[in-house]
C-alpha cells in the first residue's frame, strides 16, 4: 500500500468515537478506593449495559450459586475491578465489529485482553512504582486495541496477515502487518488511545508494549504490561531466563500464578458473553 492505514484512518477520520460512559469507567478502572453505588450509576447510563454486567454475574461459572436481578448483587459478586474491567468491555466491544475477518477471534482477543489486565494488576506491586500500577489495569485491557482496529476497518487485508501468522506463528506479526499496512497495531493503538484522550502512560504501553527495548517515558508500565501479556500466553510458566524470574522471588511467581490460573478460568466465559 502507498499510503500507510494510519494515514487512511487520520484522513478520512473515521476512528470510532470512545463513548462518555466508557471513557468515564475506563479512567475509574484505575481509581482504588471506588463506591458501589458509584459504580452502579456509571452502568446504569449506558442502555443494555446492566443487563449484561448480571449476566456475567449469572454466567456458567456462578451456576452453583443463587441466580441474581441486581446491579449491586452483580457486583458484590463480580468484585468492583472486575465489573469495571468486564463493563468497559463490553462498552469497547460495541464499537467494533469484527466477523468480516474470520481469521480472527473475537473471544480470544477479548479473553487476552482482560486476562492481560488482571495479570498486570498482580505484578504492579513489584514491576511498576505507584503510578504505573495505577495504570495496569486500563493499560493490560487496552494493550493490543490497535488490532481490534485494523480487524474493523481492514478486515480483508488482516484476514490474509492473520491467516499467514497461523500458518507461520513463530514470525512476526508486527513484520507482517507493516509490509501489508504500512503500520503495525502497536501504532495503530496509539492512535487510537491519543484520540480518545486516554491518560499518556496507557497510550504508551499500547504504542510499545511490543517492544522489549523501549526505554522512553513509562517503560516501567510498558514493561509491566508485556511482562504480563507474555505471562498469560505461556500458561503462567516461563523460562528460567525470562526477566520475570530475574526481577521477581520464584516463590512469589508461583503464588500469584495460582492467582492467575484461577482467574483466567472464569474470565474465559466472560470473554465468550463479550463476543
């Protein structure tokens, strides 16, 4: 292509706009001390939003306890960060439609992306410094949305680069959707994130996460973020060599793993009521 897909995005600005109510959850995600009640009102603003907040509450994994009606309950249930987490989301996956590009999966994306943010708010403790961690869990959420974008508006051209990783996965993405696009998601992310008004450090990670060179502003969340990405996509087991081990006690690595694990398994039927 002659003219990058950023250029294509920028010059007919056609990027989707980032509701209110979603930028005003996606920032609380980050908030530590929020209010039920807060939390409640939030949803309630965006149509449909509730609805599917308890289902998730009522989903298969939940199957052993009582069936509830309720926002509140909903979130009792969930946990606050998790509910704002699943309710952003939703919220995100409303604006994008991805079934014009069959080789890519919509609940694996989204399984990765929520996956990705609550592994990151487990390591921020020890990974990043105060403000970063603040960030992780908007950061982890948000780290691949570059992707979902050029699925959206260049699903066609992503379905051959996708198609082609899949039958070579030990290449490289990005390489591929460069020389197909003239940009890669990591970019593409950026882009987004910048018109949205998300706070500098998100943008970043989205930007650099891929990158495990980058020393530029907010590398410590960057790192956090790609630390944590790379974590869940191995099971929660690396290599001896990873600088996981190197940055963190093994015991430790081993007792939020089981966290994690756990997790991952409920937020797998999330991700499927997502997509």
């Amino acid at each position: 292509m002659s003219k990058s897909a950023l250029d294509t995005l920028q010059g007919q600005d056609t990027l989707p706009p980032l509701p209110y109510v979603a930028h005003d959850i996606l920032l609380a995600a980050n908030r530590s001390e929020p209010d039920i009640r807060e939390v409640s009102d939030k949803l309630a603003r965006e149509p449909g939003l509730s609805a599917r907040v308890v289902a998730m509450a009522n989903s298969a994994f939940f199957a052993s306890q009582q069936p509830l009606y309720s926002i509140e309950h909903a979130i009792m249930r969930l946990g606050l960060v998790r509910v704002r987490v699943l309710a952003a989301s939703v919220l995100l996956n409303k604006l994008f439609d991805p079934s014009r590009c069959p080789a890519f999966s919509a609940p694996r994306y989204w399984h990765d992306a929520i996956a990705t943010s609550y592994t990151a708010s487990r390591l921020a403790p020890w990974l990043a410094p105060e403000e970063a961690g603040e960030a992780a869990y908007i950061s982890g959420l948000l780290h691949n949305i570059g992707l979902l974008l050029l699925v959206h508006f260049f699903p066609e051209t992503m379905h051959r680069i996708l198609t082609e990783h899949g039958r070579q996965p030990e290449g490289s993405l990005l390489a591929l959707t460069r020389a197909e696009l003239g940009c890669d998601h990591g970019e593409a992310g950026g882009m987004l994130l910048k018109a949205w008004e998300l706070p500098a450090p998100v943008i970043t990670a989205a930007a650099h996460f891929h990158s495990a060179h980058y020393r530029g502003e907010h590398a410590e969340l960057v790192q956090l973020v790609r630390h944590a990405a790379e974590w869940h996509e191995a099971g929660f087991e690396l290599a001896e060599d990873h600088p996981l081990y190197q940055q963190l006690d093994p015991s430790l690595l081993t007792r939020e793993a089981q966290h994690c694990r756990r997790e991952t398994e409920q937020l797998a039927s999330f991700a499927e009521l997502l997509a």
